[in-house]
C-alpha cells in the first residue's frame, strides 16, 4: 500500500495507496487505493476482471499474513498492534478460522480499505511499506502454492520471466504497469533486468571490468586496497566508474543465549564485549569496509537518531578479565566449553571469527570452537535455543530504531519450553528495556519517541544483550552509463526511473540490462 522511497530519505511515500487518513485517535487508518491497477498477467487468472486489483485483495493478504502456517513468518508485524489480528491467529491455530477475517481490516468499497489498531503505533505506515504485507493474488496462491516464489505474480514495474537457480533471474518490463512519470511517460524506461548470482566476489568483480555487469554490490574486502584510497575514493582504473558509498542500517553482532548456563551471567557477557578490539576488526581483517560496533544497537544510519550519544564498549581488556574473575572465571579458569556457530556461505564471516575467538584467547585466556552451519541449520538452532553463542546480522526492515530494538522486546520469548523464540533469540528479559520500549512504540513525536529509544539502546547495551561487532557501509561500483539509481541505507533498489546516458551498442541492445 505504502512504500519507501528508494532515495536516502527513505520516506514513506504513496504506491498502491493513493492516499490515507488517520483519525484523532491515532487507531483508524483509511486509505484510498488507485485505480486501474492490475495484477500482471498470469495463467492463473480465469478471467481479464481477476486482474484488477481492489482493498478485497488486500483483505485477502492482510487476513493471511494473521494465520498461523509454517511459510508464515510475518505475523509478528500484525501482532498485538492491528485489532482483531490476535484472535483469527489463534482461530487458525485451533482449525476453526473466524467467519470475516482479522475483525480490523475492512472494505469499504473496491477502493477504501480501513484498519483499525489497538492502540497507536507510530510505525505502522513502515508496516505496510515491509514484504510481508506485499500483495498477491489468491488465484495465485491457489495455483501455486508454496511455489510461488519461482511464480510471482504480483504489480511491479517489473514481472518475473526466469528463474535460474543460483543463476540468475530475469525480471521483464511489466507493459500494464500504472506509474508514469513526472511528464506522463509510461514506466519503466528499462526493458528488463537480470540478477546474477555470482558466489565470489572476484568473480563478481571480473564480470564487472569486462563490461558484463552494469552494477556491482559489495566489494571483496581483499581488494579494496586496490580499488579504493585511503579518503575512499576509487583509483586507478577503478576512476572510470561511479562508486556509491553510504552507512547501512545493518549491524553484525554475536548473539548470546541469555538462558544458558554460560551466558545468563551479565558480567560473563561484558567480559566478552570489553575483550574485543573492534578497531582493530574494522581496520584490519574488514579492510574499512565498516563501522566500529562501539554504539548501541541501533546503527548510526537513522536519520534524526543520535545513535552515536550511546555508549558502547570500548576495547578494555584489563576491565574483561576484572569482570570475568568477578562472574567465577579467574585468569579464564574453569571456563565451560562453548562453541561458535556461524553461517556457512561467507568467508568474511569466518575471516571475522577466527580474529574474535582468537581476541577472547588472548584477553579472557578462553578457547572455543567454531562449526560452519548452513543458514537454515544456524537459524533453527538460535530460534529453538540450540545455540548458545552465534552470529547473526538484523538489517533494517524501516528506517525507524523501533526495528532493532524490537529484537529485545520480551513479549516474544514463548512461554512454553521448546517453543522457538522468533525476532528476540537471545531471549533477553528486561522489565526496564520492555516499559520503554513500549512507551516509544505509541509516542507520536518523533523527537521524544526517538529519545526513549536511545534510553531502550543504552540500557540492552549495559546489559550486554549481545556482543555488537560493526555496523555495514554498503559499497556500489556502477558502470558510468548507468543513471538515475540511488542508494541508501537499507539498499532498496528503485528501478523503474533508471536509464542508460549513451548509447548501447547493437549487441547489447539484444541483451537485458544487468547486475
């Protein structure tokens, strides 16, 4: 319905939704839906009057996303905040679905939809701008079932011709699509795209010198030296490109499982935190290519948030080893065995490892083992409480502190054992942080919202919730043809406004255009 712009801003700007209106009371949205848009054309239409999309469609998808499924991951963005969502979840749960829906979410005719919360939340419209309230058609879904992923059908810019698994995939210009632009000409100007999915970087970037990509995403760190001076600027024949650089709402951090036997001790945890030397991470084994994890949680990305007025931990072994005698440790003796799990996938993830176990050895006088996981294995055993200490990532889903912070709420923990604990893995309790938190989550000000917010960041900081390690820079290499396609912080891409400035040769005018 809403979208965000794909410019720094990040904005809430209109898509689907023509407009909206909140009422007074902060609870009841109602928004008008354009008209004339259309789901792209698809076989599992019957009929040319399916396409058309009306607020039933989002009824549809909005009542889905509030059923509880094992492809369903997105209840959590309804829960607890639209009214109604709670009870049709359980009804789904007890295989008897509420007659109507979420109670919450009604139409009011093809082209008015309302949705009425709980109470305010002064991020709901980021709600509705997130991939899990994007829409679908039911004839899809019925067609397709979970093989909807490789069947997209949906009313971008851009429709799903091919998908070649661990390939690429081949988006096409959607010839029905809505939008225009400021002067009324249809959009997209682009006829296509192709993702490529290139495993190494070099590889990546080889394609990239030859012509063969038109844009580049991530650099190998190993050769950033190469690429790039000491101001960041490109050199050498790295000059004839266009380099995009911007910090990320994105941060990496270690995870501990607060209900472990090691990791339930906060000063157990500050010793680790106080035992990293995350200068010298970013510096040396990340080659720059991030930002000191010395802050709360909240990267330094988000407009208007003083991320950088909490204080994190800086490198002091002396005060880790202090803290780790204090918990029962002395000199790092009889330390329990304890293993870090991390993805497979990535060398950087392990380039990054190996220096931090080896920081704690050398600061704490404690070893660990580490074991590669496929990322599904990882994320099972972090969600199920399998894993005592991790490595995990959050990128933003909206450009709000409520979206880091939101890992640390309580309210998710499950209260029966053996229940996964999905968004606060850690399962981090905090009567404090959770008053707070929610405190902010229905403060309409921005500016007095976000000051509780970094109240919340400093007090998940002081606890030592998690081990935060750096914050993401993105890096974009761009051929110098290419035009019109902005960064930001959460690398949401905009194609639909992109143009290529000279000509194409005839070759390339046979080909789609690239990343």
């Amino acid at each position: 319905m809403t979208r965000l712009s794909q410019k720094r801003d990040l904005a809430i700007i209109s898509s689907l939704a023509e407009s909206w209106e909140i009422d007074t009371s902060l609870t009841l949205y109602t928004f008008y839906l354009q008209k004339g848009v259309k789901f792209h054309d698809d076989p599992c239409f019957s009929s040319a009057e399916q396409r058309n999309v009306t607020a039933h469609n989002f009824k549809y998808c909005f009542d889905k996303l509030c059923e509880s499924s094992p492809e369903n991951k997105g209840f959590w963005v309804f829960k607890d905040k639209v009214k109604g969502a709670n009870e049709y979840y359980q009804s789904s749960l007890d295989g008897n679905l509420l007659e109507g829906g979420v109670s919450g979410v009604t139409v009011i005719d093809d082209y008015t939809l309302t949705i009425e919360l709980e109470q305010p939340f002064a991020n709901f419209l980021y709600i509705l701008a997130m991939p899990f309230t994007n829409l679908f058609p039911k004839e899809a879904l019925d067609m397709y079932g979970s093989g909807l992923r490789t069947y997209c059908v949906g009313t971008g810019a851009f429709e799903l011709n091919q998908v070649k698994e661990d390939e690429a995939v081949i988006l096409v210009r959607n010839e029905d699509y809505w939008g225009t632009d400021q002067y009324g000409n249809s959009l997209p100007y682009l006829d296509g795209i192709k993702v490529s999915f290139i495993k190494e970087k070099k590889s990546e970037l080889f394609e990239f010198n030859k012509g063969n990509l038109d844009m580049v995403y991530k650099l190998p760190i190993e050769m950033l030296d190469e690429i790039l001076d000491d101001n960041e600027n490109t050199k050498g024949s790295y000059k004839q490109y266009q380099l995009q650089i911007t910090p990320a709402l994105a941060i990496q951090y270690y995870g501990f499982q607060h209900q472990s036997e090691i990791f339930k001790d906060k000063k157990v945890r500050q010793a680790f935190n106080y035992a990293i030397d995350r200068r010298k991470l970013v510096d040396f084994t990340m080659k720059g290519a991030g930002i000191k994890g010395i802050y709360g949680v909240v990267p330094p990305a988000v407009p208007f948030y003083d991320s950088k007025s909490v204080k994190g931990y800086q490198f002091d072994p002396n005060k880790a080893a202090r803290l780790l005698a204090e918990a029962g440790y002395p000199d790092g003796k009889d330390f329990p065995e304890f293993t870090l799990q991390i993805n497979s996938g990535g060398g950087r993830n392990i380039q990054v490892a190996e220096a931090i176990l080896k920081m704690l050895e050398e600061n704490l006088n404690i070893s660990a083992q580490m074991t590669v996981l496929p990322w599904g294995q990882l994320l099972e055993n972090l969600e199920s409480g399998k894993a005592a200490f991790w490595r995990i990532s959050w990128v933003a889903d909206y450009p709000d502190p409520e979206n880091f912070l939101n890992l640390f709420y309580s309210v998710y923990i499950p209260k029966k054992e053996g229940e996964k604990s999905y968004l606060n893995t850690t399962r981090y309790e905090s009567q404090v942080f959770d008053s707070l938190f929610t405190l902010a989550m229905r403060t309409e000000n921005e500016d007095e919202r976000f000051k509780i917010y970094l109240q919340a960041d400093s007090v998940v900081i002081n606890d030592a919730a998690i081990l935060p390690l750096y914050y993401d820079k993105y890096y974009r290499l761009l051929q110098g043809y290419v035009q019109d396609l902005y960064q930001n912080a959460m690398e949401l891409r905009d194609f639909r406004k992109v143009y290529f400035a000279e000509p194409v040769t005839e070759e390339g005018e046979e080909e789609l255009a690239s990343e």
